[in-house]
DNA sequence: GCGGATCAC
DNA sequence: TATGGTGATCCGC
C-alpha cells in the first residue's frame, strides 16, 4: 500500500482541490455506473455528499481513500512525464502515431448494419412482470450490492453495484428485491429466440445484452436497419413484455454506445458514414467508450482527454504515457472503429473457472479452512458442469481492510476435484498466514486457469463440432506449435489418449466418493513451524522453499492418485456420478471482444 | 509465469 | 452494522 508522505500537493489535479482530494474520492464512491441511463435528471452533488457520509469511516470507504490517492500519485507521474516528453523532439512519435491511424483507417468497413441490444432495467422488469404494483414504485433487485433498480429509483441517485444500505439512504422507501436468477433466464431465453430470427449467428454479450448483425435480414426483407430495429423491439415488447434500447451502427462499439442514446425502450442509429462518425465520436466523453472505466477517464482527463475528438491533439504522447496497446484502442475510438464480426459465444475459449464468496470477518484459521472447503468443492462442481480440468489454481484472498491479494501455484497434471484443489491451495493459504500474522479475511476465491478440457474427444475430431475442442486438443496432445493442424491419427491417438485418462479420471472419482477432505476441517491447527511446513498429503515436514514444496505435493498428490486408483479398480461401476445440472449459478457469460481498451481489433476483408 | 490492477455486467 | 461474483486482459517485474 503506497502512503505518500503527506497529502500531495499538485500543481493542477484533475479539478478543484479540496481538503485531501474528497472531491475525487466522492466521484469514486458513486461507483462505476455513473455514466449509465436514467441519472441525468439527479443532484449528482447532493448524492455524492449523502454516499460519503454514509460510507464515512468504513472500512470500505478506507480502501477506496487509499485507491484514490494511488491514482492521484499515479496521475502526477503521468503529468510530469507529460511536461518531460514535451520538451523532446516528438517528431517521431508523431509520425508513427499518423501511420498507425493511416493503416487503422484502411481496416474501416462501412458495409455492415450491426446493432446492440439492451434491456431495460432487466431483472427489476421480469420482477415488475410478476408484480406489477412494483411499477409505480421505487425497487431494487440484489442483497447487500444491488444488480439492477428500476427507473423510479434512479431518479432519487439509486444504481446498480451500490451497497443496499446507501441506497436505503438515498431512498427510503426502496423496495428491494432477492435475486430470481432462474427466472431471469427464462426471459432471456424468450428474447433471444426472437432476436435469432433477426441473426441466427447473434451475439449474447450477458444475459440481457446481445449483438446482432441484421445486414442480410435488411437486405432480404428490403427494409432499413432502422424499421427492422423497429420491428424487432416491438415484437420483443409484445411477446415478452420487456422492453429494450438498441443501439444500429456500423461496428460493435458504436452500436454499443448508440444502444444508451435513447434508453430505456429507444433506439438510436449512427449511420454509416465516415464523417457522422467522426462528428459522433468527436464529443463523445470517453467515458462512454466501452474499457474506459474511473481510472482510465481520470488519466486520460489529467492530460486534457475528456471526449474522444481530444485523443488526436494528444496521439504523439499516448503511447509513451499509457503503452502501446492504449494507444492503439484510442486511435480506434478517436476514429470510430469497432469489430463488424459477430459471433455465438459458444465459439469462444473459456480460460478459467473460478468461484469466490463472500462471509464477515474472520481470523480463526479453522474457520478459513472451513471456508476453503465449501470454495474447492464448489470449484469441483463448477469444474464438473462446464468440463473442464486445470493445470493452474489461484488462490484469492480479501483482507478486512478489503485489500485483495492473489497467489498461484501451478500443478503438473490437472485437477478438479475437491480434495486436489483444497489439497493445492491450503499450502498458500498457509504461507500468506504466515507473511501476514493476525490475517482476517472477508472473501476467500479459487480459480483454475490453464484449462484442459474434459469433454468426450470422439466426434468433435472429426465433425463439425471440432472448432470449440481444438486449441485445448493440441495442448492435450503436447504439440508444440500452436497453429499446428491436427491429422487424423494423431487425433486418433489423442482421443484414445484421452480415453485412458477418462478412465482413470472416472476411478479417481470414484475412490474419493465417500472420502472425506483429509484434515479439511480441523478447527484449530497450530501454527506451523516458522521455516517449515506440513505436507498435507504424507504430514512429513517439509523445507519452506516454495518450489521445493510445491513440487513435493504435487508428487505426493499424483502418487496418492495412482495409488488410489489401483486399489479401487477392482469394483469398478458403470457410471461416474457426473454432477448434472445442480443448482445453476448466476453465470454471466464474459461479455466479449470490443470491451478491453488494450485489445486492439482489426478487420480486414 | 506471477501478482496487482482495471474493467464489464 | 453494512459495499458482490465471474471472467478477461494488460502491465511491470
């Protein structure tokens, strides 16, 4: 944690400065979705003050104190490395910069009608389908951290991912409402059959947002992308009774921008015309680019960026400030370039699974232990229901003071199960309770990256289906370039390579059915010896050095795999208990593609 | 490759 | 009294 000596004093900070920066640190607590529909009618003033008194003196407004001034130590770096840079010879920067936007505009593609489409208010509108006398009053769905609220709470300054208990501040008479995640999926899955008649290749960028591109149903239906949006939302309205905003553009991030034009239940198109883009980016906040996000906007607006059009007077110094890659995505937002391809998320690779929770302050490291427990064997259904195994597990820990720490260990074979996950993980666990003595935490998270699928090998070689098994095939058959193409028989002997380990995979679940987490819950474990530690597998005591343990458990645990598999394989059922279907959880999908402001996306064609 | 940070929803 | 969960990417080391 950075603590400036001193509050900073800055020659020109990001407005007025006030007593120790409060007024960019009430900016930050009013949260991320300031920039989103339905605020513009509200004392933004008079909310921010009611927000920091309420948060005064917590622990979370003391993490946000701390995050601010960092940013604020951060952007006085940026502006003294601003006034360096231009007292060189940018000469060159400058010119790099100009072909790099000369080669960008060549990528432009105004061919395409795409179109983005928002619900309005999504979870708050299935509820209010329900309960209707919900529509005349102010409501909020979500508990402790609201998901949605409805349009009469956003005018009293109520938004989603506020704590409930600011929201109840701000209005009193708020009716808050549990998640009904089921039921949200249930209307999704009602809107998105419409909008499949309108692209069958449309884009589900979450649960209640979508990409589609209607160029050929245009085209085929001899209408504009305008009367098709028309048509398509009121079809939406009238069958499921939800409405939603669209946004028509040429390219995914314009349409994206456009679909909050005119919420809720608008729409807005930015035509597809060079120049109307240009002069629609040209004012545009860069806020309200998607991957701009509290930071970025206050970097960019301490060197004078605050729309888009105000990233060209600057394009000489963006990438020596901000890198390479946030170069290139503001020159794709100064010239209004987007992605044109829309495609089922189902084409896209997964690259990790993970589960956290959230719980109140707790020391006691048999209770963390307990909490470890119930995350790995949600981990190892998570794991189950999506099929996949990994080869990295990372551990997340949220400290009482709310500071978030991360640690990894990467294992030689994949895992899934429970009782290897917990297995890997308490060992870091153990060292952050000894880096950080008296440790409290109030989150504990797993995640397994480096994925390895385990999904039947069979068809997917050969048929159709082979584009979602491919890059996680090749790793499965240790080739070592990455664009290599898969022939036939190395398939073959991949798939029965696969085969192999199915079954062993399969005896391995079958022989830890009934066992309990070894000492998964014991309550009260002394501390370990200072320079030592347990292997939680064999109990010998083992050296402190990270990588020799690492490597010791990870052999202890493939040992005890083998070990385990042989004496089970006498009695060897039919079936693997495959976790279906249990309880579904609220996961979203990764919104993709145009949201990364480092990510730069070109298309060619 | 690891850990911190940012971002979206 | 009290501030979420899932997934992705980028940067600096």
């Amino acid at each position: 944690m950075v603590s400036p000596s001193g509050p900073v004093k800055d020659t020109k900070p990001d407005s007025a400065q006030r007593d120790e920066n409060s007024d960019t640190l009430k900016y930050q607590l009013l949260g991320p979705s300031l920039t989103k529909a339905g605020q513009d009618a509200v004392d933004q003033q008079k909310v921010s003050e009611i927000i920091y008194e309420a948060s005064k003196g917590s622990k979370f407004f003391n993490h946000e104190q701390d995050r601010d001034r960092n940013l604020t130590v951060k952007i006085e770096r940026i502006l003294k490395e601003k006034a360096h840079l231009e007292k060189l010879d940018l000469s060159q920067d400058l010119r790099r910069a100009d072909e790099y936007l000369a080669e960008l505009e060549l990528t432009r593609d105004l061919s395409q009608y795409v179109i983005h489409v928002d619900c309005d208010a999504f979870f708050a509108a299935v509820e209010e389908l329900d309960r209707p006398e919900l529509k005349t009053v102010p409501m909020a769905v979500g508990k402790g951290v609201l998901t949605t609220c409805n349009y009469l709470a956003r005018k009293f300054g109520v938004r989603s991912g506020m704590a409930s208990f600011v929201a109840k501040k701000l209005c009193p008479q708020l009716i808050l409402l549990p998640m009904n995640y089921d039921k949200y999926t249930a209307k999704a899955k009602e809107i998105r059959e419409i909008m499949a008649q309108y692209d069958p290749l449309f884009e589900s960028a979450s649960i209640d947002e979508a990409y589609l591109n209607i160029t050929a149903y245009c085209a085929e239906n001899e209408l504009d992308p305008e009367e098709t949006v028309q048509r398509m939302r009121a079809e939406i309205l009238q069958t499921t009774k939800v409405s939603v905003s669209a946004g028509i553009a040429a390219n995914a991030k314009i349409a994206k921008i456009a679909s909050n034009k005119n919420k809720p239940n608008g729409q807005f198109r930015v035509p597809n015309d060079r120049a109307a883009i240009m002069e629609f980016m040209r004012e545009l906040p860069v806020r309200k680019v998607n991957g701009v996000g509290r930071v970025f906007e206050r970097e960019l607006g301490s060197i004078g960026i605050e729309t888009c059009g105000d990233i060209y007077p600057h394009r000489a110094l963006l990438t020596r400030l901000f890198g390479e890659k946030a170069f290139q995505f503001l020159a794709q937002c100064y010239l209004g370039l987007g992605r044109t391809k829309i495609e089922p998320v189902e084409t896209h690779e997964r690259k990790s699974v993970g589960t956290e929770t959230t719980f109140h302050e707790i020391g006691d490291r048999g209770e963390i232990r307990a909490k470890l427990d119930w995350v790995s064997r949600e981990l190892e259904g998570d794991l189950a229901r999506t099929q996949f195994k990994g080869r990295t597990l990372v551990l997340k820990v949220k400290l009482h003071t709310f500071e978030v720490l991360t640690r990894q260990t990467a294992v030689s074979r994949a895992i899934s199960q429970a009782k290897d996950l917990y297995n890997i993980a308490l060992p870091m666990l153990a060292k952050l309770e000894k880096e950080i003595p008296g440790m409290k935490l109030r989150l504990l998270g797993l995640r397994c990256t480096n994925l390895v699928s385990t999904k039947k090998a069979g068809i997917n070689f050969f048929g159709a289906a082979a584009v979602q098994a491919r890059p996680i095939s090749a790793e499965r058959l240790d080739l070592k370039a990455a664009d290599h193409e898969i022939t036939a028989e190395e398939a073959f002997e991949g798939a029965a390579r696969q085969e192999i380990q199915d079954e062993m995979n399969d005896l391995e679940q079958l022989s830890q059915e009934a066992a309990i987490l070894p000492d998964a819950t014991v309550p009260t474990e002394p501390d370990p010896p200072p320079a030592q530690w347990d292997c939680p597998i064999c109990g010998r005591a083992q050296t402190a050095d990270d990588r020799v343990f690492n490597d010791h458990v990870d052999f202890c645990l493939s040992r005890q795999t083998i070990r385990e598999a042989i004496q089970d394989s006498s009695e060897t059922p039919e079936e693997t208990t495959v976790h279906s279907n249990r309880k579904r959880k609220p996961t979203s999908q990764a919104s993709s593609s145009d949201a990364d402001p480092r990510q730069r996306r070109l298309f060619f064609h």
